[in-house]
C-alpha cells in the first residue's frame, strides 16, 4: 500500500507511478490490467543508461571506412597444383602457399592484435629502436613470432562477422610497420575443444574469437544500465494525453541526492532513517506506446512491450535468431528464448559411434510453460550464429564432434546426431590411431 501516488488511465490499463509508504519514497511504475485484473511491473523503458565500456563495434565498424571485413583463408593447394581444405592431402610447404606465413613479400607480418600502439612500444621494449631491419653486422633483427602456416590478413577470418584494420606505425627513422588492428572489441569461446572436453576436439587450449560487441541490454558491457525515468517521488501530479499516447509527469517530493542525470536515488532501505528531501520541479514524457529502439523496426510496439518479429529477440528486437532459436512471450509480455536446441536424439559423453536412422525435430515450449523441449549445446551470438560448447558442432550445436580432430589420419564427416572419421587409407579405428600393417 502506499499514498501520494500517481495514476493515470490507459484505454484497459490504470498506469500507478511512485508514491510514499514506510518511509520510502518510490520510483517504480505499474501497470494494472482491467480485463485482466493483474498486477504488471513496467521494468524496461525506451532509453537507457549505459556504462562506458558499453561500446558499439557495429557503429564504429560503419563509422570507420579503414574497417575491412576479413575473408576466410584460402585453400591449400596440393602438390598437384589442385586446392584443397582437406588436411591428409599432400600439400606444398607454406612458403609456397600463397596467403600464409612465412611470406617474402610480408616478412613482418605480426598477426592481428587488439591494440596496434601498445604492441609496437612492446616490441621497441625487445629490440632497441635504432635497429633496422636488414643489417650485415652482427645486431638482432627484428622479426615475426606469428607461426608458419599463419592465414595473412585480409584472408585470416576463423568466423563471420570480423572486421579489422592496417595502420602504419613508425618503428624507429627508417622502418615503418604494418601492424594489423581489430575493429572489433569481443571475445566469445566458440567450439573446437578444450583440455576440460574429455577428449574431444581439435584443440587442447580454449580459443577465444573476435567478434563484434554492441550497445544492447544484455551484452557484454550492457549488463549493468539503468533505464531513463523520474527519481524517486511521492505527491507529484500528471495527466494522460490521449490523443497521443503521452503521460506528463511534473514536480513532486523527491530525495536530494537523487540524480536526474542518471535516475540513480540514495539507499532508501532503513525505515528509522529519514533522507533528506527536497521538491523538485521538473517535468517528464513517458510514451505508453513507445517501445526500445522502435523494436528495432522488426517488431510491433503495444503498451510499451516490443513483440518481435519471427528471426528477431530480445527486449528491443535487435538480436538475429540462430537455427534452432524458439521464442514465445508469457502473460507478462516476457519473451522467453531457447536457442542452438535440437530434439529427437540426447547425447552423452560415450557417445562416439556412427549412428543412422535418427532423425532431428524442432524443439518447442513446453503447454503451460515451464520451458522447452530438446536440448541445447551453444549460445546465440544474437548475430545469427550458434557458439557450440565443446565437443559439439554443427550450425545448432547439434552434433557430437569427431575425437582428437580424427588424429590427423582423416577428416571428420559431420552427421547428426555424431560425427564420424573418413579414415586416410592405412589406418582405421574411431579415431584413426590404429595402424593396419600391409
């Protein structure tokens, strides 16, 4: 219960804002469903407030013509002159294979690296300044670390969706370096294994991959916002214009420390302590139909709750479902999400045979709610693409991955539900570590 509140009538809503009780003034806004006859907390508002670390890669990519998006590297070619990204092949060495390390014409190509500055005052901190790179004396050259068989960029993409840049930075009076920058500033940790895998995948480290960040609610960086409404209030006044859908909101009882700037208001939770108040004398909009980013114009906006349009999630719609993405909204006008899920088969940590005759289906949520059918073994990206936990691959993290990248004695066939090795002729076994004599 609380007294010098306000509240307002919205077509079947009654719309309550701040108001006093137990020594607490506060700031929170309801909204009471006639037809419904329910209770519904207005938690989420059109802007918000953002930390700074909350940054926009997808911006700054546009923003940023220097920006290219990376390509996948090339295919190996073959001592037969034939390309092919299959790895039991004969290939040429790498310095004959155009596109990778070691390179004549990129003698000191370093990678890509998250900041190109603070890399070359690392490498002034390993070499002296004043030493160039080719000399007939005895002094260190400078050189690339970057292993042999290294994709060069451009062509050095290990997932869609990177972007980075080429600066020239001066190393000392004569030598000028080409240093390789990201333009994006995430990391996420896709699949391909791990030591924690039991086994399982191509690597043995986890692997981190660049990719874009952006200024959403709920991404990295975006965790911690406030949204933007009136500080905390009691016996203030307003009026709804219908015409346009509009509450005002003006003056009120307010604490003194609370910020207008931020919407952030003192610690209220001690009922013996009285904070100290003042009357403010500022005025507030709060659009009844106005949603986060329009729903990123791919969803429709009712009662200030985005609905999203089908391939589009989250609280403003800006995300891309990912295969395997089923979504549905609760009576709370909640959007509830499983994504990268599968049904019809369920994995466990044997499983490493060839098996036929199963079939995937969709999932769906469960009647009456409570969740989802099926399983799920990776994260949406919120761009489209699935990040499978290891062992699993496949565009929905559907399928078991082949054990110990087949040992390097075959390539691995991805097939729902567990993948299986193609072995190289002379080996067998599920890994392909048995060696058949002739």
């Amino acid at each position: 219960m609380r007294t010098d509140h306000l509240m307002v009538n919205s077509r079947d809503l009654l719309i309550l804002n701040g108001g006093f009780s137990d020594n607490h003034i506060f700031n929170d806004t309801w909204y009471f469903n006639i037809t419904e006859n329910r209770w519904l907390e207005k938690e989420s508002f059109v802007h918000a407030f953002f930390q700074a670390d909350c940054t926009d890669d997808v911006t700054t990519i546009q923003d940023d013509s220097e920006c290219v998006e990376l390509e996948f590297p090339r295919p190996l070619i073959t001592v037969n002159g034939e390309t092919s990204n299959i790895g039991y092949q004969q290939t040429l060495p790498f310095s004959q294979q155009p596109g990778y390390t070691p390179d004549s014409n990129q003698p000191l190509y370093f990678g890509i690296v998250d900041d190109a500055d603070v890399f070359v005052a690392a490498l002034h901190a390993e070499h002296p300044s004043n030493i160039a790179l080719y000399t007939n004396g005895n002094a260190k050259l400078l050189q690339s670390k970057i292993s042999d068989g290294t994709p060069i960029a451009p062509e050095a993409a290990t997932a869609p969706r990177q972007y980075a840049k080429k600066r020239a930075i001066q190393y000392n009076d004569t030598l000028v370096l080409d240093i390789w920058e990201w333009c994006t500033s995430a990391k996420g940790e896709p699949t391909r294994g791990s030591v924690t895998d039991g086994g399982f995948g191509r690597s043995n480290y986890t692997i981190y991959i660049p990719q874009p960040k952006r200024q959403a609610v709920g991404w990295d960086g975006c965790r911690e916002l406030r949204w933007v409404y009136p500080p905390s209030r009691s016996a203030h006044r307003g009026v709804f214009v219908e015409k346009y859908g509009q509450m005002i909101i003006y003056g009120g009882l307010s604490y003194s420390g609370a910020d207008h700037a931020s919407g952030a208001h003192p610690f209220t939770g001690f009922l013996n302590v009285t904070q100290e108040t003042r009357v403010v004398e500022d005025m507030w909009t709060y659009g009844i139909d106005v949603c986060p980013k329009n729903c990123s114009n791919v969803g429709i906006c009712t009662d200030g709750f985005c609905k999203c349009d089908p391939g589009y999630y989250g609280l403003d719609c800006s995300n891309i479902t990912c295969p395997g993405t089923t979504c549905f909204y609760d009576e709370d006008n909640t959007q509830r999400c499983k994504h990268c899920c599968y049904d019809g088969f369920t994995h466990n940590i044997e499983d490493d045979e060839y098996t036929t005759g199963v079939a995937k289906v969709p999932c769906k949520p469960f009647e009456g709610g409570g969740g989802f059918t099926g399983n799920s073994n990776g994260v949406c990206d919120g761009f489209g693409t699935c990040q499978c936990a290891p062992p699993f691959v496949g565009e929905d993290c559907s399928i078991k991955d082949c054990a110990n990248d087949c040992s390097g004695n075959g390539y691995c066939s991805l097939e729902f539900p567990v993948a299986r090795c193609i072995c190289k002729e002379g080996y067998k076994g599920k890994s392909k570590k048995e060696f058949i004599f002739p």
